[in-house]
C-alpha cells in the first residue's frame, strides 16, 4: 500500500495527478513497482507516481487502482503546455532565475507580485527618506554648519554628485555579487547613515531654537562637523546604489519567459524642526530595510555576469592589436556571427574603421555595438549640463527664497517646500504629453507627426532651462531691489514669484530626462544595455561635480579686489542674478553644442 507524499517537478513539461487516469507528456511506458515510491526525472520531462504501471504519453493513459489505496485522492490540473498536451505549469522559472539556495526558482514559492511589491515599498521609503534631507541639507549646512551660500551649495553640488557616483558604483558590483547582496549593504549604510545624521544633530543643534533663518547655530568642534559629514556620505553611498539596483531587482521577480509574468513585468515597469525631520527619515529607511529582508526566501536572484565594459575593452584591444593588420575592403576574413549572419538587413557600418580590425578575431556585432556607444557619446556629453541647471532647485533657489518674504496670512512658507512646483509641474507634463505637447506640436509645425523624436524633446528641455535661467535672474535682480539694506538677508519680495521658475524647471525636467532615458534605451545595443544606467548616472554625478567647479572658479573671479562675490554669504551683498545669466548663457551655448550633435548623429 502507497502511503507517502511525492512531489514532482519538471523542467519544461511535468504532470502531477492522482487518480483513475493518468498522463504526462513524456512517450514512455514502464511499469512500476508499487512496493516503493520512484522519482524519474530527466532533461526537459520528468515524470514522479505511483501505481501498477505508469504510462508518461501525451496520447494513451493507463488506469490506476485508487481502491488498493483510497489515501489517493483525485486531484488534476491540467492546463494546455504549448504543443497540445495537457499538463501542468512549469514549475521553474525559464529565464534562470535562482532562489536563495542557488537553485533553479520555482515559480509560486518565489518572485512575483508579492515580492516585486515589497521592494517598491522598500524603494519607495528610501526616496522619501532621502528626498526630504535632499530638499533641506542646503538650508541645514548654512544655518546648523555654519557655511556661506556658496559654500553650502558647494557642500550640495559635491553630495550630489556623489550620490549619483555611488549609484554607479553599485550598478557595477551588482554585476559581480548580485543585486539582493548590494541592496542589503545599500540599505545597512543608508540606515547606518540616517541614525548617524539624527544623533549626530542633537550637538550641532545648539543653543536650543538655532538652524532657522535668521538665527546661527554656535560653531561646532571638529569631530561634530566630521560625524556630520560622515553620516551624508554613507547616505549619499547607500541610497546611490539603492536607487540603481532595487528597481531592476524589482522587474527580476517576474520570468520574461512566461507569458503571464512577462505581461505583469511590463506593467510593473510601465526649516527648523530638525530633529523631527531627520528621525522621521531615519524611521523611513529603517522601515524599508525591514520590508527588503522580509521575503529573503521569496526573492529570485540570478548569478552575476559580468558588465559591459568588459565587450568594450575587448573590441579596443582588440583593433590595437590588429593595428598592422589590413582589412578586406568587401569584409572578407572579418568574425561575422549574431543577426549579421542571420539575416541581411543589418550592414557593417563605414564610419569608426580603425575600430574594425577588431573584427578579425572578434564578432562584428560586437564591434558595431561599440561603434553605437562612440557615436552616443557626443550627445551624452551635451546633456551633462542639464544637471548643472537642475541642481540649482534645491541649492540656490532655496537659498534664494530663503531671503525672500515667506508670510502668508500667519504662515511662513518653507523655502525647501517651494520644490513642490517642480514635482507637480514635471508630473503634469509627463502624464499630460499626449494630450498638451504633441496637439501643440502637430499646429506649430503644421504636421501630423504623433511625437517630437527624443533629440527634439532634449533640446526643447534646454530651451526651457534657458527661459528658466533667464527669469530666475530677473526675480532676484527685483529681489536684490526690494532687500531691506540692513546686515540681514531679507528682502520684502515675495517667496510666491519664484514659482514660475519652478514650474518652468519642472517642464525642462519632464523634456530632458524622460527623452534621454527614452534616447538611450533605442540606441544603445542589446549587448551593452547596462550601459544604458551607467551613462544616465555618470550625466548626474559629473553634472554634481562641474557645478561645484564653477561656482568655485565664479566666487574666486567675482570676489577679487575686496569685492563681495556673485554669491556671498549675504545675498544682498552680491550678484546672484549674474550668476543665474551666466548658467543662461553657458546653457545657451551647449544647445548649441547639442544642436550640432543631433543633426550629424546618424539616423
């Protein structure tokens, strides 16, 4: 008599059932000896039961005595498997994801919805934790640290900076270790960081009521202001390799081989109070760890592979190897392989031919896909500047209205809280595009194109920097004409005419990022699509560090023979609004730049 449990899995095809009749799809018969329960499993069918004979046949069954055994129950479910066999579901996943023992994941017990939403959860906590001191760190070093407005925006534009570099960083190491490992360390320095921060801010916030406008904190001791920036910059490591892994790690959980979990990927991708604030944040990411270790068993992971600079450090060496070497002029004895050998409609492409001798020893698609990223370049260096502008929001706008009049009726409008323009206007657009942008386009141009192409969408965000720029100036020139002339920086301007230049920054915001991502991913080649994160993160970090560098080279120009400076420690003493007309004009002459780019980028 059976009476034990069996479990049957398959790779590819499996059939688990009970009952009066039984059939898989492998073409096999083979009686069984019921005195003991058997696991036959094999390469792409397997097939796990019990009975006086077993039939594995997509076409004949053969009974089975449930009355020798009533613990038997009759259980089926049956589901067509592709070719018109009846079986169940697969129970692994295709696309070679493991589970945490290192295992092939079996769909049910991992991934999914469930797991997928926890790490946006987890996600999600972190940005809200790091949006918060990102809002507010340009205002916490000029009142709490003491810094000048051109040195906390230094401070800023370095962090930053930073952030952006570190999420690199982490892209790239979850190449090799994997992306559940780096989002542990991510999260344990950026929790490690936030509880530094907070406590750190209970000796920096003093005497009691100080960091609000107006008011100085006392100057602090060395090792308050090194555990001050000890703390950002484990944030600033941990939330940049967050924000570059759990996302992806997110769309992991779903099998791009199974129909049903492929459609799901694609819609799963489709001042003062201090204390209070830094807590609150800290809370939030201590939170979010929690969420990312809570389904540890549940995650599906897949094994380190390696990056794309490694296909691109071969198609180099390889053509300098080949540097005396003479290529066929019709391409003979060059590496053909991939969809060049497949099919004809893709050509070996004339420009770049010193990169082509690669091709005697290596594939031509993976020459070509260098040539694709050398002929990016160029336009990816054209939208570094977009960070310069950008980070201007929270760093000198913030700093601008924190000079301003913040009364309305008995409330005082926070600086940082001026951003909220930014987001609405830079949502608004995306959501509305269809709607607003392309109708606009389709009666300027007096055509029936359904879009503006990602190139045309870049440069308009330029424009729109520029405009935003342009009246960023004006306002603080009106501002620097109603300031009040005593040591306070403080003018009866009020902080409510800033909001078109946020709106208008929220509208290039929209343009620029959601077309470059747009560009990227169209262009960049299959092979090398990690790329495609790493070029938008290294636009950010290198966009962090060259504003840092032109502020300082301005301050060091503007403030010589005893003058003030553009940007002083008093904006009343200096000239922001030139500072503001030099990034117009330094952005107008990258969009030009860009211009010339665009239109010799091949098409």
């Amino acid at each position: 008599m059976l009476s034990q449990a069996f479990e049957m899995q398959q790779s590819g095809n499996e059939m688990v059932g009970f009952g009066d009749d039984l059939v898989a799809p492998v073409i096999e018969t083979r009686p069984v000896d019921t005195a003991a329960a058997f696991e036959m499993q094999q390469s792409g069918n397997e097939m796990v039961g019990f009975g006086d004979d077993l039939v594995a046949s997509g076409i004949e069954t053969l009974p089975v005595d449930t009355a020798a055994d009533p613990w038997i129950p009759k259980v089926f479910e049956l589901r067509q498997s592709g070719n018109g066999e009846e079986g169940l579901p697969p129970a692994h996943t295709k696309d070679g994801s493991l589970d945490r023992f290192g295992k092939s994941a079996v769909r049910g017990r991992t991934g999914g919805w469930k797991s997928g939403l926890v790490l946006l959860v987890s996600q999600g906590k972190v940005t809200i934790a790091f949006f918060v001191l990102e809002a507010r760190i340009v205002l916490f070093t000029k009142y709490v640290m003491r810094q000048t407005n051109a040195e906390a925006e230094s401070t800023f534009s370095l962090w930053m900076g930073t952030v952006y570099l570190c999420s690199l960083v982490g892209g790239f190491l979850s190449d090799y270790l994997g992306r559940y490992l780096i989002s542990i360390y991510a999260q344990v320095f950026l929790t490690v960081g936030f509880v530094l921060l907070s406590a750190s801010a209970h000796a920096l916030l003093k005497p009691h009521g100080c960091g609000v406008i107006g008011k100085l904190c006392d100057p602090h001791a060395p090792l308050e202001v090194s555990m001050f920036y000890i703390s950002i910059y484990l944030i600033a490591l941990g939330n940049g390799a967050c924000e570059s892994i759990l996302a992806t790690f997110a769309a992991d959980q779903f099998d791009e081989e199974d129909p049903a979990e492929k459609q799901f990927k694609t819609s799963f991708e489709s001042t003062g109070n201090w204390l209070p604030i830094f807590w609150i944040s800290t809370g939030c990411v201590i939170t979010a760890l929690v969420f990312l270790l809570s389904l540890t068993r549940r995650y599906r992971r897949f094994k380190p592979s390696g990056n794309s600079f490694l296909r691109i450090a071969q198609v180099i060496m390889g053509s300098w190897r080949n540097r005396n070497l003479q290529v066929p002029s019709r391409g003979e004895g060059l590496l053909y392989g991939g969809e060049w050998e497949i099919d004809g409609t893709r050509r070996k492409t004339d420009d770049l031919k010193f990169l082509d001798k690669a091709a005697i020893n290596i594939p031509i698609t993976q020459v070509e896909e260098v040539k694709g990223i050398l002929r990016l370049l160029p336009v990816w260096l054209c939208t570094i500047w977009s960070s310069v502008v950008f980070l201007q929001t929270p760093s000198l706008f913030t700093e601008q209205g924190a000079a301003m009049d913040r009364t309305i009726l008995h409330f005082q409008v926070p600086p940082a809280g001026m951003i909220a323009f930014d987001i609405i206007s830079t949502s608004t657009l995306i959501v509305f595009y269809d709607k607003l942008i392309v109708p606009l386009h389709i009666k300027l141009t007096k055509t029936q194109s359904k879009t503006l192409a990602e190139l045309q969408r870049i440069g308009t965000g330029f424009v729109i920097a520029v405009v935003t720029m342009l009246f960023a100036g004006l306002v603080e020139q009106q501002r620097l004409k109603y300031s009040d002339g005593s040591t306070k920086e403080m003018s009866s301007l009020h902080i409510l005419w800033q909001i078109p230049q946020y709106i208008l920054m929220g509208a290039s915001k929209a343009m620029v990022c959601v077309a470059e991502k747009e560009f990227f991913a169209a262009q960049i080649p299959d092979g090398l699509k990690s790329l495609e994160m790493i070029l938008s993160f290294c636009c950010s970090a290198l966009g962090g560090y060259m504003c840092h560098t032109i502020l300082w080279v301005v301050n060091k120009i503007s403030a010589s023979n005893g003058k003030a400076g553009w940007v002083p420690p008093n904006l009343n003493d200096g000239h922001a609004d030139r500072f503001f007309f030099l990034l117009a004009a330094l952005t107008m002459l990258n969009l030009g730049l860009f211009v010339m780019c665009a239109y010799r980028y091949p098409r």
